[in-house]
C-alpha cells in the first residue's frame, strides 16, 4: 500500500473553493456563467464549486487527454466535445490543474472557435513552476510545486480520484 502525504486537507480545500465561488459569483452577478469542466481530473471540483456560485450557470463537459502516467506529453486531443451552443456565452472553464499549460491552452483555443462573449480559466492547483506557456487564469486556489498530486479528482493511472484531500506519494 503506496503511503500519501496530505499537502491540502479535505476543511483547506472546502474553504478556498467557498472562496472561488463567491468571486467568481462577484465578477458575473446576474449574468449567467456555462461552467465547462475539463474531465476527468475537474469533476469533483467542479460539483463543489458550482453550488458556491450563486449567478445563474449551466454545466458542460469536455475531456482531453494528454497525460500518461505522471508525465505531460503536450499532445493535447479532445476525446469529448461540448454539447452545448456557447456562442454569445460567457464561458468558465474549471480545471483540476495547470501544469506546462498545454491543455489548457489547447482548449481556450478550441473554445474561443465557438465565439463566447468571454472566456475565463479556474484552476483548483497551479504548478506554475512548469508552465511552458503563458497562460490568462483568473481565478486559481492553490500553488502546488514540482510534485505530482493526487486525489479531489486528480489521478494516478485512473486511481485515487477520490479522496478527499489532496496529497502526495511519500518515497518508501
Ligand atoms: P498540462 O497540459 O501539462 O498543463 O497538464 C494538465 C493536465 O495534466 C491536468 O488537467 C491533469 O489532468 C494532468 N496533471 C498535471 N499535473 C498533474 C498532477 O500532479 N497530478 C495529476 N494530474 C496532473
């Protein structure tokens, strides 16, 4: 059994994304706000998120891949679209993690195809220290540094996506 250090715990992570949700409700007020979620890493962030925002929203879905095992490939490819007509919309995507950027790069673009009224980013964890491309992101909640992270919907190899906090592998 892998040992998991808590780097963010279940109470650290409730409170910051309250905090995510009301700013995000101050920016929009009355205007309502399509959250798009970037499966499969944002889905437990985004259903926690989405019910501290009180501007009316509707939800998507997008998945990418671009991941194997703990390494970015920057191979970005979307292997689920949007069903929904954002044109005119404001959109906010809602992603577990920035990392070098890439997908989440590769997905501003790909959204802004569809002519929103505006696009912004909210990431739970940033790794800002491995960006490879300058990014917009509005809204973040945490910095992480150089590990990789599990748990609150963040995987390794499919697993642990659900624990409640986010940790790290500790080296035996
Ligand atoms: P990027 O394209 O390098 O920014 O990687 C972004 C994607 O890689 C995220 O949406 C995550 O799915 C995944 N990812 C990046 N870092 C981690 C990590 O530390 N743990 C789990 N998944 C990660």
């Amino acid at each position: 059994m892998e040992k998991i250090k808590v780097i963010f715990s279940r109470d650290q992570i409730q409170q910051k994304v309250k905090e995510l949700g009301k700013r995000i409700a101050d920016h929009y007020g009355d205007e309502e706000i399509i959250l798009i979620c970037n499966l499969k890493g944002a889905f437990i962030f985004l259903a926690d998120l989405c019910r501290h925002i009180t501007s009316p929203i509707s939800v998507d879905f997008i998945a990418t891949t671009s991941y194997k095992g703990t390494e970015s490939t920057g191979d970005v490819r979307i292997i689920k679209d949007l069903k929904m007509d954002v044109r005119g919309k404001h959109i906010l995507l809602v992603e577990d993690i920035v990392d070098t950027g890439y997908t989440v790069d590769y997905i501003l673009k790909y959204l802004s195809l569809h002519k929103p009224k505006s696009l912004h980013v909210c990431t739970l964890l940033d790794k800002s220290c491995k960006r490879e491309i300058e990014l917009p992101i509005e809204y973040h909640g945490f910095e992480v540094g150089d590990h990789f992270v599990i748990g609150y919907g963040l995987d390794y190899n499919e697993r642990y996506r659900e624990l409640d906090y986010i940790g790290e592998f500790v080296q035996p």
